[in-house]
C-alpha cells in the first residue's frame, strides 16, 4: 500500500497544453476514482501515474518519493487496462506467472502468489484453462490476478469494464470492490461512467479539458457540486437547471437573473398546477420498472426530466411541480459556478 501525491503535473504534446497543473493527494489505502468524458485527460493522468506517458512539468510521488525519472517496473504499480490483453497461447496459470518469471522471482513463490490471488478472484477452478474458453468477466479477473501477484503499492485501473456486457459490468464490479475490501490497498479507477465513479469510489476525481474540476467523497459531490459541469455529470439522470423565466410567479423560490436554478430528478415532486413552481408539457415516457423517468419542456423550451413513481401519463400532457428547498442548487449562468 502507498500514498499518491501529484504537484502541479502537465502534459504537453508539441504546443499543444492537454493537462494544465494536476494536484492531487491519494492517502494510503484510498479507492479513488477518476471520471469525465471522453478527452478529458483521466486516462493520460493515470499513464503519467504508471510512467507510461511522460510528464512534462510537475512531480509524482509515491510514498513521498518522486518518481518522474523512474521506470514503470520500478513504481510498485500493477496496471489493469480495458482489453484483457492475455496471452491467448498460454494458460491462465502461465498468464498470471509470466511477468513474476520475467523478473526471475522462484517458482515456489510464482506458485504461492498465483494460487493465492486465484482464490481472492475464484478462478481456482481455471488455472488450466485458455483464455479463449472463458467469459468476457473470467478474463477480466484473470487480468486482476494478473496485477496482484505482482503485490503492487498501487493498483491502476483503466476502464476496466467497459468491455463487458451490462450483467457482467455489475458482478465484475462488485467483485472489485470486495477485492479493495479484501486487499486494502491503494486503487486509482479511471471511468467515464459516473455509476461506476459512486459506487466503487471512497473519493471521486471529476476531470475536464485537463483540468480537476471537484474533487470529493460520493456523496459531497452529489450534494454540493461546485459548478454546473459536475451538477450535471454526478448524478443519473443530470441535474435539470432552470432559467427565472421557467419559475411561476409567486413561487416560495425565486431566481435571480444571472443565476440558474438547479433540482435533482429525483427531487422534483409533481403537485396542483397552484401550487407549483414550474410546470411543462411531457414530451416522452420512459418505463423502467420500478419507476418512469418523465420529460418535459417548460413553456419557455427549457428541457428537464422527473423522476416519479409508475403511472399512465401520455405525450402533451400538462404537469407542475415543486421541491423541497433545502435539495435546490444555485449556480451563476455566466460561470456556472456555485453561488
């Protein structure tokens, strides 16, 4: 296990700036999760972090000694990358082996660390295997073991999962999680899939444009985001944001003009047209089981989204809502900042 601290980290390719100063503490033993879209630089921190890309200002340190200069094989981290790449002529057995032979390190520990890892993963039965006659998740776990035996300080994920099918994702994902649980040690999780970030995460890293927007727990981020972009991306569906315009005259909430109006889905509670703050025509159901995900467009066209419990609402029809105060955000339109 090890702690992460990165200063003021850049990269650039040529002229062209794609991290612009990255500080970040990781404690010892922390689940922490990097998201933003595509583009946004999550995956090239994590390679900078590796010693697969190179920095081009800033230090990365782990346990407190820096480490720009050093080799990848010389960090104490284990790297698990969105294709299994395995090799498909050997067992996974041989698969798991084959970076500790490459180091020289004595069979009867090759074997001691591959079993072990194999039973934290339980793919005991598997050993002897291809990998061709696995599922798409029991070569996933086979690339997990593949990282563990190598006892890193540091387990590096790079969208893990995306891969997979949406069952296996979850299992996949669950067992990751018991995996940290078991193991207790430090785990850096690149994903563009913000359920995936609040779920596994102890702490949340949302990057854009090369950039931390927040950086905090699951639930600090979904309750208190600091701008429009991390409102909008913690959370499914996203944060609906409203205009003064879209709020009723009389309402017990007002918007100031320069500021937007934020409400959860989820906070959104349908009520008589009186007693409403904002009302819209529904523009399309969806039916997901336990409960419908309604949208809508205000008379001014702002779009936004309800999430309510199961009922027959058709196309056109008109419906109003209020919310509980203390779940509204405030955020300046020009900024997007929180106010």
């Amino acid at each position: 296990m090890a702690s992460l601290t990165i200063r003021d980290v850049r990269k650039s390719y040529g002229s062209v700036q794609v991290m612009h100063g990255i500080d970040l503490d990781i404690e010892d033993g922390e689940f922490v999760v990097f998201v933003g879209p595509s583009g946004c630089g999550k995956s090239t921190l994590l390679r900078m972090i590796a010693g697969l890309e190179e920095i081009t200002s800033g230090t990365v340190a782990i346990d407190d000694e820096v480490v720009n200069e050093t080799a990848p094989s010389k960090r104490g981290v284990a790297m698990v990358f969105q294709t299994y790449a395995l090799y498909p002529h050997m067992s996974v057995y041989k698969n798991m082996a084959f970076g500790l032979k490459q180091i020289k390190t004595p069979e009867d520990e090759i074997d001691r660390r591959v079993k072990a890892a194999a039973e934290v993963l339980q793919i005991n039965d598997y050993l002897d295997r291809s990998p061709r006659n696995l599922s798409g998740g029991q070569r996933q776990r086979v690339a997990i073991g593949r990282a563990i035996v190598r006892d890193p300080k540091v387990f590096l994920f790079d969208e893990p999962l995306s891969n997979l099918d949406a069952a296996l994702r979850v299992q996949t994902r669950f067992e990751i999680s018991k995996l940290h649980e078991r193991l207790g040690s430090t785990m850096i999780y690149v994903t563009h899939d913000q359920v995936e970030a609040m779920t596994l995460a102890d702490k949340i890293v949302v990057l854009r444009d090369g950039r931390v927007e927040q950086v905090g727990s699951p639930t600090q981020l979904y309750d208190h985001p600091d701008n429009m972009f991390v409102a909008q991306f913690i959370g499914s569906p996203k944060m609906n944001f409203f205009a003064s315009q879209d709020i009723s005259a009389g309402s017990e909430v007002s918007v100031s003009n320069g500021q937007v109006l934020g409400i959860r889905p989820e906070h959104l509670i349908a009520v008589p047209e009186q007693d409403s703050w904002l009302s819209g025509s529904v523009d399309l159901v969806e039916n997901l089981g336990e409960y419908i995900l309604v949208h809508l467009t205000t008379d001014h066209g702002t779009g936004f989204v309800a999430k309510m419990d199961r009922a027959e609402i058709k196309n056109g029809t008109r419906l109003s809502f209020k919310a509980d105060t203390k779940m509204t955000h405030r955020f300046d339109e020009a900024s997007g900042a929180r106010v």
